[in-house]
C-alpha cells in the first residue's frame, strides 16, 4: 500500500494530466460527422506519432558502445518519423478533397 | 529546460485545437496543419533542449539520418497511395507508432538494468511494450487484409485462441509487475513475441465490416503506448498527445460500434459470420433475380423526380467515384433531385465514401447521412445501389438469424424502384446473401461499376 501511495505522490501532476485529457479527448471528438471520421481517425494516427519524442530521447542518451539501444532506438527514430510524416501527408491528402470549389 | 517545456506545451495545444478543428469540415485542414507544425515544434525542441542527468541530447548525426529516412519513405508512401488505399495506409502508419513504442520499452527496459525496479516502472513499461507490439501486429494484419494479400480466417476456434493469448499477456504482465522475475530473465523478450502474436490472432478472424472498428481500436492503443512512453519520461507532450488519442480513439471505436449495434467485446472476441451465413447462402440457391438492361436503367433514371445513390466498397474498387458525379451531374441537367445516402460504415472506413466523394468534387449537401437519408425514402423514385451490399441488407431488420441482424441500414426496399449495380451475384463482404436483389422492386444491372455508369451516362445524353 506504502508503494501506491508513494507511486501516486511521485507522479500526481502526470495523473492529473491523464485524467483531464481522457476527458478532453472525448469532449473534443463527440461531434464529429461521420463525412469526417476517416480525415479524424488519420490525423489522430499522426499526432501518437509524439511517440517520436521517446525514441529521440532514447537514442540522444545511449551510450556509445551500447550497441543495442543505438541500433532500436535507430530503428524506433525511423518507425516513428513514418508515423508522424505519413500520417500528417496522408491527411492532408484526403482533406485536400474537401476543399471548397470555386 | 524552460524552452523545452513552453514547446512542449506548445505542441500539447496545438494537438487539442487540432483535434478539435479536424472535427469540422471548414477548418479540418487547418488544424490538421497545425498539430503538424506543433508536432514540428516538439521534436525540434527535444533534440535541441532536452536533457538527462545533465546531459543533452547525443548521436544527433544518427538522430537526423534515422529522420530523414523516416520522413524520405513516409512522404513518398502517403503521396504516392491511392484515395482507395487510404485505410490500410492509416492502418500501416498506425503499426509503426505502435512498433516505435515497443522498442522504447525494450531499450528503457535494458538500458536500466535488470534488476531493482519498482512495480510503477515495471508496469509502464510491460504495457507500453505489449500494447505497441499489439498494435503493430495487428496495423499490418489489418492493412494486409485491405489490401487483400491476406484472407479471413474464420472459425470459431479462433476465439478460444484469442481468449488463450490475451490472458497470457495479462498474466505476464501481472506476474511480471508483482513478482519480477516469475517468468525468467528473458520474460520482456517472451511478452514480445506472445503480444506480437496476439495482435495477428486478434485481427485475423475480424471480417470486413468490422475491419473500421479495429482500425480506430488499434489507433487509440498506439495512443496508449505513447503516452505510456510519455509516463516513462514524464514527458508531458507525449502524455496529451497520447492520451488525447487514446480517448478518442476509443470514443470513435464505441461509436462505430453503435452504428453497428454490436458491442466492443463482441468486436473483439468474437468474429463477425460465423456458421450461420454459410446455411443462409445456400437455402435462397433457387431464387432468380431480375436484369434491367442499360437503356431501360437510364430511361428510368431520367424520368424520375428523385434519385438516391447508394455507394458501398464496390465503388471505391472500380474507382467509380468521377464518373458517379458525372451521371449524377447529367441526371441534375434533365432536373432530377440526386443525393447519396451515406451508410456510416459504408466502404472499409467510416467516411470512406465521403472521401471518394468528395474526390470527385462532389458538393457536401448531396451527401446524406443513413438516418436522414430513410425516411426520405418512401418518396424516393429510384434508388441505385453502386457497389454496396451489406449496407442495404433487408436482413438486418427482419432476420434474426443472420449475422447482421441489429445493424442499422440504409431501407432500400422502401424505395419505388431499386437499381442494383453490382459484378455478380456474390455475397457482400460479411459473406451473407442479401434478399434484396430477389426483391420484386428490384432490379440488376450486372457489370463493373465504371462501366455501368459510364454507359449510363452515354444512355442519358443519347435520350
């Protein structure tokens, strides 16, 4: 019990965090209309692609001789600007679509 | 240290407002660019600023190298895709963030030592890992299944598979957090492969009017993977970015779901058909359904007060969508009122069709959503079904036994006249015969979509 209670101390501010964008996530989409679910669904596709911050981090702090942290976090850099890159094109692509003809 | 955290929450902000400028068709474009320049931001001032036990950010050659391969491949993946293609492109994308957050997890793992980790640690890395390599298995299954490189797997062993690997991932993810070491040394190397392997069996036996649900579902676990990196390094833009999507990813999922009257466990454990849509095809063998020939189809077409379009994944196929707002172009010319009634699920995405639409330039207010397009029905003249099967099924409301039966459509049959177009007489992709084409109002105009409806076009102008 001591260790959650310390978990939760130590992290309060993150918890906070999460709870709050749960609920923000679910405000922020509960009006889409379904002409938009699929541009929604990929432009949400690329911002987890913030997930590339972690593998920058990964890969910035492993040591030289590490060999195995410098070779997936390489590969993690990588998977990760796919995600971010493709994702925001992708979207933009298909919003493209929606634009107002003159 | 200050430069990196007003950037990260530049970026936290630049994901909300995106996301909730995405939400409307006006400003969708706009904010998608946005939380790409937010995103732009973030990474900059993590290379830049960021800093670990005094050190600041090394390998950055490597760093930029890994990026420009990442960013060379993506754009020219993205610009390259087919309108068509857009699902199993999101679905592919998708798999890479996920793949990026296992690996985060393996390298944190190590790169701490085996040993003297507290369960808070433990437990954010045994999830991230296992969500990601989930979510990346089952992103490539998916786009596989798409992109028709790999077939459904059916059975219902398949669920008792599944129920076996889910349960060993949360066992080893439990065992693991409460007693390190349960499993041996190599227990995160074990938990890699059962959860890549979970994610193949997950997917593999989900049919095609599911494959949306499970698009948005593995979607919102990558979100979840990332904020669990986000955890890790308390990092707070991948904590809101990750979270964000997380939610709603999974509040898009549950209303898909809804759309479908079925439930997310349903989704998950059980696969869609199963035994009964094998007995229903093959009891209606002796029906025959009526043809309508091109000149009669256009004839009926022109003369009609109102027509209504229903567009399913056959259009997206045969890449009809240009010359459906041709035909739809000539029939406004002699004065016809012609809509599309969008069933949400309609195509492989939901949207699908919105996007195939509006490719081909046609106006927002033609297109209908299910719910506004019934009730219009009954005064409805004609109604043309280009390529869309199960959407249109008369089972879903009169037939208990299918395995569609509770899943809103689009109520064809209460239109005057309804036009099938379609290439043969084959089940939709829920593997289930429809009783509409047997339907007495019903009419079949057999062939290729494009075709089809370039030749009605020519039939129309020749009037």
């Amino acid at each position: 019990m001591d260790s959650l209670a310390t978990f939760f101390l130590e992290n309060q501010h993150m918890i906070y965090i999460v709870i709050l964008s749960v609920f923000l996530g679910i405000e922020v989409i509960s009006n889409v209309p379904a002409i938009l679910h699929t541009p929604l669904m990929s432009g949400a596709n690329a911002i987890h692609g913030v997930v590339i911050i972690g593998a920058i981090i990964v890969m910035g702090h492993a040591a030289q001789d590490d060999y195995l942290a410098l070779s997936l976090g390489f590969l993690a850099v990588v998977l990760g600007t796919l995600n971010v890159v493709g994702g925001f094109v992708v979207t933009n692509r298909m919003l493209e679509m929606f634009k107002k003809k003159k | 240290m200050f430069l990196l955290e007003i950037s990260y929450l530049i970026g936290s902000i630049t994901f909300i407002v995106g996301l909730k400028m995405l939400s409307s068709p006006d400003s969708a474009r706009k904010g998608n660019i946005y939380a790409a320049i937010g995103m732009g931001i973030a990474i900059l001032a993590t290379i830049l600023f960021h800093e670990k036990d005094g050190h600041s950010i090394g390998n950055i050659p490597w760093i930029l190298g890994a990026m420009a391969i990442g960013t060379v491949i993506g754009w020219l993946m993205a610009m390259k895709v087919k309108m068509t293609a857009m699902p199993q492109m999101v679905s592919f994308f998708n798999g890479m963030g996920g793949a990026c957050a296992a690996i985060i997890a393996l390298v944190e793992f190590h790169g701490h030592g085996s040993a003297s980790h507290d369960w808070g640690f433990l437990l954010i890395v045994f999830l991230g890992l296992a969500i990601g390599s989930v979510s990346f298995s089952g992103s490539i299954i998916a786009h596989g299944k798409l992109d028709g490189w790999i077939n459904d797997t059916r059975g219902s062993w398949m669920k008792i598979v599944n129920l076996i690997m889910l349960a060993a991932v949360l066992a080893m993810v439990v065992g693991e957090v409460l007693a390190p070491g349960t499993f041996g040394p190599n227990a995160i190397w074990i938990l890699l492969v059962i959860s890549l392997l979970y994610g193949i069996t997950f997917v593999l036996p989900i049919g095609g009017a599911d494959m949306p649900v499970v698009i948005s579902l593995l979607n919102s676990f990558t979100g979840m993977a990332a904020a669990f990196g986000g955890f890790l390094y308390g990092n707070a833009v991948m904590l809101t970015g990750g979270i964000l999507v997380g939610s709603a990813g999974t509040i898009l999922t549950v209303l898909m779901c809804q759309a479908m009257n079925r439930s997310l466990l349903n989704v998950i454990i059980g696969s869609f058909g199963g035994g009964g849509a094998a007995a229903g095809g093959g009891a209606d063998g002796e029906q025959v359904a009526k043809e309508i020939s091109l000149t009669d189809a256009a004839i009926l077409c022109a003369y009609a007060n109102k027509v209504v379009i229903v567009p399913g994944y056959g259009l997206a196929v045969a890449q009809a969508q240009h010359v459906c707002h041709e035909f739809e172009k000539a029939l406004e010319g002699r004065g016809v009122d012609v809509s599309f009634a969008i069933h949400p699920v309609a195509g492989r995405m939901p949207g699908h069709m919105n996007v195939l639409l509006a490719e081909a330039d046609v106006p927002y207010p033609k297109l209908v959503e299910m719910e506004d397009a019934n009730p219009q029905l009954p005064n409805t003249d004609v109604l043309i079904v280009v390529g869309a099967n199960d959407v249109v099924n008369p089972a879903a409301e009169d037939d208990p036994s299918s395995p569609i039966y509770g899943m809103p459509v689009i109520q064809a049959w209460n239109a005057k006249n309804v036009i099938v177009m379609k290439r043969s007489m084959k089940p939709g992709y829920a593997g289930i015969q429809n009783q509409l084409f047997f339907h007495p109002k019903t009419k079949m105009l057999f062939g290729d979509a494009k075709d089809s409806l370039q030749n009605l076009v020519s039939e129309l102008k020749n009037l």
